[in-house]
C-alpha cells in the first residue's frame, strides 16, 4: 500500500511541477496560444495521483497489491503513463519553438496510450477477479 501511496505522492508533485513548467516556460517564451503543455499537468494528477488514490482505496478493500497481476498492472500502467506526458511535453515545447506538428511524434506519442491501455485492462481483470472472491 504504501507504494501505491508514494506513486500518488510523486504523479502530485510531478503534476505541480508541471504547473509551473508550463506558465513561466510560455511566459519566458512570449507564447500566447495553445498546445500539449496546457494539460500536461492535469493529465498528471488525474491519471496519476487522483488515479492512484482511488487504487489505494480498492487495495485497502481488496487486497490488491497481494494479486499475481498486480506488478503487470502497475509497470505497464507507470510505464505507459510515463511515456504518454514526456511526449505531451515534448510536443509542447515543440509547439512553443515554432516547429510543426510531427507525425513520428504522434506516433511514438500513442504507444504510450496503448500501453496504458494494458494497464488499465490488468487492472480490471485484477478488480473482477478481487471482487468476484468478495461476492
């Protein structure tokens, strides 16, 4: 539990960061329209910290981080999680810079939804498997 904690912790802390990131890099900049640095620090805290609070709180009912899909769950879910944001940040700032949008950029950009897509599917088959034991 207490990993699952800490992830919440480090995505809150990242998402903040990302906060700043984002309003003194556009000001320092002069950039007044829109691109992937706007969201990146909600993508954060959402899909990561208030994600992973809401999984602490199905691990204190379920016991999940005891189950065998746990760790394919939680590495594929980071990992994909990890990789979706740095691309957003990549995007952005190239976006900021005045380059055009790239489509080997968006490409790499979706493997890392389709790799949380894996996460997100460990995790519900781990929930039902949790659940169906609790029924």
């Amino acid at each position: 539990m207490k990993k699952i904690y800490t992830t919440a912790k480090i995505y809150l802390i990242l998402g903040l960061i990302a906060g700043v990131f984002y309003r003194e890099y556009t000001r320092w900049q002069g950039f007044t329209g829109q691109s992937q640095l706007n969201v990146l620090h909600t993508h954060l805290l959402v899909l990561g910290m208030v994600f992973f609070l809401i999984v602490l709180s199905l691990d204190r009912q379920f016991n999940l981080h005891d189950h065998v899909k746990f760790n394919r769950f939680y590495l594929s879910y980071n990992l994909g999680l990890i990789w979706t944001v740095t691309m957003m940040l990549v995007k952005g700032i190239m976006t900021v810079q005045g380059y055009a949008d790239s489509a080997m950029v968006n490409g790499i950009a979706g493997l890392g939804h389709i790799i949380i897509t894996f996460g997100l599917v460990w995790f519900f088959a781990m929930l039902k498997d949790r659940v169906g034991q609790a029924a």
